[in-house]
C-alpha cells in the first residue's frame, strides 16, 4: 500500500511501508524522495551527524537539535487514497552521504487503530 508523506502540501516522498509492528504502532520501509524531499533533507542529515552510521559516539545535543527541528517541519502521512494517517513520528534514516548505495529508508509511529485494522483487513 502507497503512503505518501508531504510537508505543506509538497510531496516529501512515498513508501510502502513494507514492514509493520502492529502492537509498536510502528511502520518502515524503503523510501523513495520527491521533489519536496530537498526542503526537509537538512533536518534528517542533523540525525546523520548526531547518530553516526559508523557506530560512532551520539551528540546528544545534536540528537536534540534533530527532535526539536524535526517536530516543527509537521510532516504529515497519507493513505494511497489521499486521506491523512494520524502519527506521533516521522523519521527518514537518510545516510546517503555516508554510504551513497545505502538506500533512504523511513520509519512512522502510528497510533490510529483504524489505520492498523485496515491494514490488517478487518472491517
């Protein structure tokens, strides 16, 4: 199923969400940009530098910085149907400058049981 998450009104990008933890209310997956991508990818690259992909040591003030700016970018994520999915976080893992073959991936908390009954197939 197509998600798509957007900023504004912009498209950010899509993803399928392909793996799910009903019981987290977590969803992830491979993500593919849009032309929206470039205005939020500065915040995500903050994540980058404060949770190092080599394993190195976390900036815990970095790691701050990166919550604070995430939360006022209000990303939003929708359905393949247009309609607004309810979430309490929205993270691109974006390490494309430290390992350009290691794809965009993204992660959601979902808090809206109709979402997970709908995925799931009960009506």
């Amino acid at each position: 199923m197509k998600h798509t998450v957007r900023i504004a009104g912009v498209i950010v990008g899509h993803s399928e969400l392909e793996h799910t933890v009903p019981e987290d209310g977590r969803a992830w997956g491979t993500f593919r940009p849009g032309l929206g991508y470039e205005l939020v990818q500065p915040v995500f690259r903050i994540f980058a530098r404060a949770v190092p992909h080599d394993g190195g040591a976390t900036d815990a003030k970095l790691l701050e910085e990166y919550y604070e700016s995430r939360e006022k970018l209000q990303l939003e994520l929708q359905s393949a149907r247009g309609a607004r999915i309810p979430t309490s976080a929205i993270h691109i893992v974006d390490y494309s400058v430290e390992d350009g073959s290691m794809p965009l991936r993204i992660e959601v908390l979902i808090s809206d049981p109709a979402y997970w009954n709908l995925r799931a197939g009960v009506r």
